[in-house]
C-alpha cells in the first residue's frame, strides 16, 4: 500500500508537470503547429461540401486568355464576364478574393460595376496592410489578437455596388495558417468577408433566425429587422452583421438558448439544409471571435474551376462543357498548384514537402465551408485539459513507479499508441483537438525517464548501503558480484551450485559466562575478524553469523573444481588463523571445528518486514553443520565430505575417515579429514594418513586385531590422533558385540 501511494504521488507530480508546461507560450505554440498538424496528417483528406467552389486565377487562364501572369493587370472585364457567367450558373454568394483598390480603365471599371449591380451577391475583399498577425494558441478564445495597420476598401463604385466588402488576413510564409478571425480585432471588429458570404448565402433562413432570436428573448423584439433584403438595403451587408454581433454580445447566454431552442438535427430531418444554416449563424455570432480551421486537405481539395473554363461555359457552349452552380458559394481567387513563394498562397498542414501550399482563396473557402458544416476545429476546454493532463500523468507515473523498467517501456509505449489512436478518432469523428505534445513526449518521457533515475538512485544507495555492511567482510569481486546481481537480494529464489563451510566455537558458551559483555564483545569482534578475513580472501560470502557459528558460502551456476578448492582453503587458513587468534587470546580460547559440504542450494531472500536476511537454504546447508559436528566425535578440525575433495587430491593432503550416516540424513556420507596443503604436509602426517587407510580397510573387513594394531600405530605417530582413537574404541565395540549381519560398513551416529 505504501509503495502505491508513492507511486500515485509521483503520478500526480508527472500531471501537475504537465499542466505546468501546458500553460509555457512554447509549449502550446509546439502544440498547435506540430500536435495539430500531426492528427490532421492521421486524419488525412475529407471531403469538402459540395456547396463551396473555387474558381482558380491560375497560369492556365493566363494562357488561354492571353493576359499577363499577374493577375492585378488583367482587364476588368473579364472579372464582369465571370461574374455575368456565374450568375447565369447559379451561384448563390460570389466572393472576389482580389484586391480592387483604384480606377484602371473607365470602359472595364464600369462593366465590371454594373455586372456587380446586376448580380447582388457579390463581396469584396478590403485591402489589408498587417503590422502583426497572431498565430493562435491552444485555447478558446487568445488573448493576442491580429493588429492592423491599415484597411483599404475597394475602388468606390466597385464598393457601393457590391452587397458588402470585409477583410481576411492569414499569416504570410514561413508562419502557419492554423486559425482565422471572424470578426478583425485592430480594425473596428469589422467581419471577415467569409462571414459576410455566409450570413449572405443564409439569407433564406434570416426570417427564422430572427423569429428564434424574439423567442428566446423577448425584449429584443424590434431591435432588427425581420426582412433581411430591407435590412441589407437600408444598412447595408457589414452593418447588419455588425448589429447581429452587437446584440449577442450584449446578451452571452442568448447563442446557448437559441441552440436549446432550435433542437437537435433529428427533430429536423425534413429541412436539414435549413437547419444547418442556422445552427451554423448561431454559432457565429455567439461564440468566440477566432476559430481553427479544419482543412479538407490539400491544395484544390475543395472543388475548383479554372477561370478560362467558367468564362467558355455560356450557355452557347457544348454540352459537356456547361458548368452548373446553382446553390454554391463561390470564391474567386488565386489557387494553383505552385510554389510557396508565389503571392497569395499560405503555409498550412497540408503544405507538401516540394513547396506546393494553399492559395489564400482556398483558405476562405474552407472557412466558410467548416461554417456551413460546423466543422471547425474544437480544442480541447482549459478544464477538460487540466483533468486530462493530470489523469494520464497520473496513470503513466504510477506505472512507470510499480512495474519493472522493461515491462514500464513496453506499457508506456502501448497507452501512448492508445491515447494517440483515440486522439485521432476523436479528432476525426468531432473535430474535438486533444492534446499530444505534452502527453505522448513530455509527460511520458517524464514519468519512464524520471522512475529510471529514481531506481538508478535507491539501487546505488541500496549498493553503497550492502558495501558498507559487508565491506569489511567480503571481497571486491563478491560485492561487485553482488551489486550486479542485486535485483535477488529482495526477487526471485535462486537455485545455485555452491560449497558451504560451518564452523562452531568450542567453549563459546563457558567464555560468555566468564567474560563482561564489553570483554566479550571486543573478544567476539578479534575472533570473527579471524574468520572472516580467510573467508574474504578466498573469495566467499558469509550468510549467517550466530553466537560463536558463521556460514559461508561459494557459489557458481554450476559445479567447478577451482569454487570447491577456494572453500578448502579457507577453511584451512581459518584454522591457521584461529590457532594464532587462541595464542594471543590466552588463557581464554575458541577452538574451532569447520564442516564443508556442497551441492545445489537455494539462496533467496527470508523473513518478514525489515527483518529479512539473505542467506542459503536447503540440504547442503544443513549437511555442513552436522558434518562440521562430526569433529567432536573424531577429534578432527575440519571434516569434509567426498563431494567437496573429488578432483582435488592433488591439491591436499587428505584422510578418507570412513562412511557415516548422521541424524537428520537419510544417506550416508563418506567423510575425509581436511588436514593441510599438500606442500605443507609433514611426514609423520602423511605415513599416519597412509597406516590409517590400511587400518579403515580392515575395520571394514571386520578384521577387528589387525585394525586395532594399524591404529595404535597412528596414534604412536601423531599424538592423540583423534579419528583412530574413535577407530579403536570402535573395534573394542565391535569384539564384543560384532555388528549385525549383513553388515554396509556403515558408521552410524545417533546424535549430532
């Protein structure tokens, strides 16, 4: 339980994180220009409305009509032309997303007028001269907002003629279109001509939208005209919007009860068309002034004409080449497929990497056809955010913190795949724009890379702590061993192959009644010195210290020669050592018996709570004890089993001491006496080792005489050999009271 409320506080840390670096102007300006572009580039091309076309000034017209590239010089009359053609077509709403600002020629200028004046629906564009154009922030309504310097209004009779002009500034290259401005801030609020198309081409459902309007609030009774033709003709297009706006402004709640009002599309199925359009006009006047734009795709994705063809589509024309724009909204401009530098077109997400980007009449036709859809991009609320960043820092920290660093990659990698899949389902299902950038390489990141560090710290600290516990007793190659194994001091048991050598303290129990506990200790502390230093040296690893009886160990993945020699010489330079430790010690002394044997053994990690202890277990640990109580039987110092010396005979000199079945054992055990190096031996040592062999060879044969004899003959050799003193006892036994028939030459002890 502690572990996971820390894990959740270092969640909740990683959310809160998230929401801190959401709010750095950086960070969301990253986010909207690569996290935005990045589920546009998942989402891929939609369609577009029908409703909604471009007609392209483009190097194809320039050449079939033979005018100049540049489109500022080509006659006016041929925009009358157009516009005569597209009225003849069908066209709804006609947008001139080019910039007449003066007087050319007196004969075009007025053909052109009075095409506008016979059409009525046709809108402007004003001339803009932008200081600074925000790029948007990831929020509802930025706070910056684009500054113009300066509106030119067309030439004034193209001016008076049209049904209204308005302007539409984006960013120029290397900026991104991301958004637009309804309504322009630094320029009198005035509306963008795509805002004046829409509330033109709704003109149809003016009448409902105002009658819907008086429902809901009463009071605004009167305060606009009912009849849009008499409210366009008495104040023209731009102020009726300006009013419509002024009154919703005045009243924030009035879009939400109108939208309560209208009802959902279901209750609407037999006029949808009708329904769209003011679902579309409520929400643009009642919410904010910037909105995202939501690109159908590349350039010319939405459906375009080239100029040349429209102006030879008259009714005159063959049949296969009449065009039919009856109900559309049209949007004449530059749009070509061309490279980023030519003048008009702007940086979106679909910009291709080979430089062809989107011309500036292409973007305002996708305004207006995301107004008709109510398609705009939705970024995600500052609430829904928050929440949002919190919850997944919180479920990536506390996994990162509770599950292993592999199996934390794999799980971090597998949600992020998630969220970014049901970020793009979303985003394509309801526009909705759910944030990435801090989510999938901000918070994620965070969480993996700070609970590596984390682990990294507390498995140093856990390193240094073992170092310092054990540095004294063990050496380098076994503590580095163990750091580098450290996930199974608290994990996993591990079976091993390993040697344990046990030793007991003789008279520990009468030195402790003799001595103070301060003596004792500082006594204690000289005589494990002893032991533990050859143990270190050897390379092994103590495991258990009790009262007067340490357990060592020298473990390996498997049996090998060179891990059993290393633990007899320990044991060895253990005698060695405690024999100097009793000299200096004297009159008081701790002689000292050793029992090795070896075998697969556990080791693992025991215990409960803070109490745990890492040690061996298994058979082999408590064969080595009782092999290691056989010396008081035998009068030895170090008793081995065969296992630990085969193969090292070479190495040792030896004395095979017989077999035994000790209590506890199911199986007997054959047991050597570990006596010394085999360069160190001494004569007498190795001719009483050789009589003894020949004695045991008799014992065993139940020639009870010649035993006895051949053991009397070790004893003259070395005083108080203690393994043919037992030998002889025995052989008195077995006089008298032979054993039983058949006999296995089994020695069998009772006690330990």
């Amino acid at each position: 339980m502690a572990k996971l409320m820390k894990a959740g506080m270092f969640g909740l840390l990683i959310g809160i994180g998230g929401v801190v670096f959401s709010v750095v102007p950086l960070s969301r300006s990253f986010e909207e220009d690569v996290g935005l572009g990045l589920l546009f580039q998942l989402r891929g091309v939609r369609p577009p409305p029908t409703d909604v076309v471009v007609i392209s000034i483009d190097q194809d017209s320039s050449t079939h009509l033979n005018v100049p590239d540049n489109p500022d010089k080509w006659s006016r009359s041929l925009h009358a032309r157009l516009t005569d053609r597209l009225v003849q077509a069908g066209a709804k709403v006609i947008v001139f997303d080019v910039h007449f600002l003066e007087a050319r020629f007196p004969e075009d200028d007025v053909r052109f007028e009075k095409a506008i004046q016979r059409a009525g629906n046709v809108v402007l564009a004003d001339g803009v001269n932008a200081k600074k154009v925000h790029r948007g922030l990831m929020a509802e309504d930025p706070a910056d907002a684009d500054s113009i310097v300066n509106i030119s209004k067309p030439f004034a009779p193209f001016k008076d003629a049209a049904a209204g002009t308005g302007p539409f500034v984006l960013p120029r290259i290397p900026s991104r279109v991301n958004q637009y401005g309804m309504f322009q801030q630094g320029a009198g609020d005035a509306p963008t001509f795509p805002i004046l198309a829409f509330q033109l081409f709704s003109s149809p459902v003016y009448e409902q939208f105002i009658q819907l309007l008086e429902q809901v609030r009463p009071n605004l009774s009167g305060r606009l005209q009912n009849d849009f033709e008499s409210a366009r003709t008495s104040k023209g297009l731009v102020e009726l919007v300006r009013n419509i706006r002024a009154v919703f402004e005045g009243n924030p709640r009035l879009a939400e009860d109108m939208l309560k009002s209208l009802g959902p599309a279901e209750s609407h199925r037999a006029d949808v068309k009708n329904f769209r359009q003011l679902n579309a006009l409520i929400k643009i006047y009642g919410n904010a002034r910037s909105r995202y734009l939501n690109f159908y795709g590349p350039a010319r994705t939405i459906s375009t004409l080239s100029y040349y063809r429209v102006l030879e589509s008259g009714s005159d024309a063959p049949m296969g080449a009449r065009i039919d724009l009856k109900g559309t909204a049209v949007f004449v401009g530059l749009s070509e497929i061309v490279p980023e530098e030519r003048k008009g077109h702007f940086y979106t997400r679909f910009s291709q990497p080979n430089g062809v980007v989107i011309g500036g009449v292409e973007i305002a036709a996708t305004a207006f056809a995301n107004m008709l859809e109510d398609s705009f991009v939705i970024p995600m609320s500052l609430r829904a955010q928050i929440a949002l960043l919190l919850c997944w820092g919180l479920l990536v920290g506390v996994i990162c913190r509770m599950v292993p660093t592999v199996l934390a990659a794999g799980a971090v990698l597998i949600l992020s795949l998630l969220y970014l899949g049901g970020a793009a389902y979303v985003f394509q299902s309801a526009f909705t724009w759910s944030p990435l950038m801090i989510p999938l390489f901000v918070q994620g990141p965070l969480a993996f890379g700070s609970a590596v560090l984390w682990d990294y710290y507390q498995t140093d600290k856990k390193r240094k702590k073992m170092r310092k516990a054990f540095g004294a007793y063990l050496p380098n190659s076994v503590l580095d061993a163990l750091s580098r194994d450290l996930g199974n001091l608290k994990g996993e048991p591990q079976v091993v192959y390993g040697t344990c050598l046990f030793t007991d303290a003789a008279n520990f129990t009468t030195l402790s009644e003799k001595l103070n506990p301060q003596e004792l200790s500082v006594m204690l502390g000289k005589y494990f010195e002893a032991l533990f230093t050859p143990v270190r040296h050897h390379g092994g690893l103590i495991v258990d210290l009790k009262e007067g009886s340490i357990l060592a160990i020298w473990k390996a993945p498997q049996d090998t020669l060179g891990l059993r020699r290393q633990a007899c010489f320990a044991a060895l330079d253990i005698a060695k050592s405690v024999d100097r430790f009793n000299r200096e010690a004297a009159p008081y002394s701790l002689p000292t018996r050793i029992g090795l044997h070896c075998g697969q053994l556990t080791i693992e990690t025991v215990g409960a709570v803070d109490s745990d202890e890492y040690r061996p277990d298994g058979n082999v640990v408590n064969t080595a004890s009782r092999v290691e109580g056989l010396n008081k039987y035998l009068g030895t110092t170090i008793a081995v089993t065969g296992d630990v010396v085969h193969g090292l005979e070479a190495a040792f000199l030896l004395r095979e001491l017989g077999q035994f079945k000790i209590k506890g054992n199911e199986q007997s055990l054959v047991i050597h006496e570990l006596i010394s190096r085999l360069e160190e031996s001494d004569q007498n040592r190795m001719r009483a080792s050789g009589i003894f062999a020949k004695g045991l060879g008799a014992f065993r044969i139940q020639d009870w005489n010649i035993a006895r004899e051949l053991f009397s003959q070790c004893v003259d050799l070395v005083d108080g050999d203690g393994p043919s003193e037992f030998y002889l006892q025995l052989c008195e036994q077995f006089t008298k009271n032979p054993p039983q028939e058949p006999w296995d030459k089994v020695v069998t002890l009772e006690k330990k």
